[in-house]
C-alpha cells in the first residue's frame, strides 16, 4: 500500500475513533522481503466507513488531502497528485499536506490485499 493511502486510513480511523494501526514495513506473503506499508484492524469491514469518509473529502478537483510528515518535497508536481514510493522521514514534528488523486484512492482501495494475524488482519 501507498504510504499515502496508508495515511489516509490512519487519519479517518483516528478521526472517527477507530482502532488502526499504521505500520511502515510490513512484509505480506508472497513479497520476498520487501516491505510496504500497511494498517492492522480487528475485520477488513472496518475499512468500509473510513473509505466512505474519505471519499467524501475530495475536493472539486477530485484531490484528497492528506497530512504527511517531514518536509514538503519541492520535486512535487503543481497539483500536489502525490502517491509516495518511500517513507517519508520525520523531523522534528514537521508535517505537510499532500494530494491524491481520487481515482487513484479508488484503485488503491480496490487492490487492497489482506493477510490472517489470528485476531486481526492486516491490510496492504
């Protein structure tokens, strides 16, 4: 998963009150190694609300806002339509907004896939 998209969860479940955890290396069946980000819930139905809310945010650009920490990158484009590849390093408490695009949302959110944890699942 987009740390972007990630965030977005993250942000809507704390806003709603929603348990989520927002981990930023998991490693899903079937990666190799690789790491990604990911959120843990109790059912994949908790994202149901959070995506509706989210979705719900988007502006007349079809933009949804995002907080991201650390700095704002100055290679972003006019736009801001931003999905990150990397991990974004804190420093010192410094956040900046970032943009994704709706339509991008949605194929994320489509595409997610899920890994049992026993009580839990965990999504990317």
């Amino acid at each position: 998963m987009k740390e972007t998209i990630a965030r977005l969860l993250h942000q809507a479940a704390d806003a709603a009150g929603i348990e989520l955890l927002l981990r930023e290396d998991y490693s899903g069946r079937g990666m190799f190694g690789k790491s990604t980000f990911a959120v843990i819930v109790a059912s994949p139905t908790t994202l149901y609300p959070l995506i509706a809310e989210i979705a719900s945010q988007k502006n007349d650009s079809d933009l949804i806002s995002v907080t991201m920490p650390g700095p704002e990158d100055p290679e972003a484009d006019d736009l801001g339509k931003i999905l990150s590849t990397g991990k974004s390093e804190p420093q010192t408490g410094e956040t900046h907004e970032q943009y994704v695009d709706f339509s991008d949302f949605s194929w994320a959110v489509q595409n997610l896939q899920v890994d049992g944890m026993g009580k839990d699942v965990v999504i990317y």
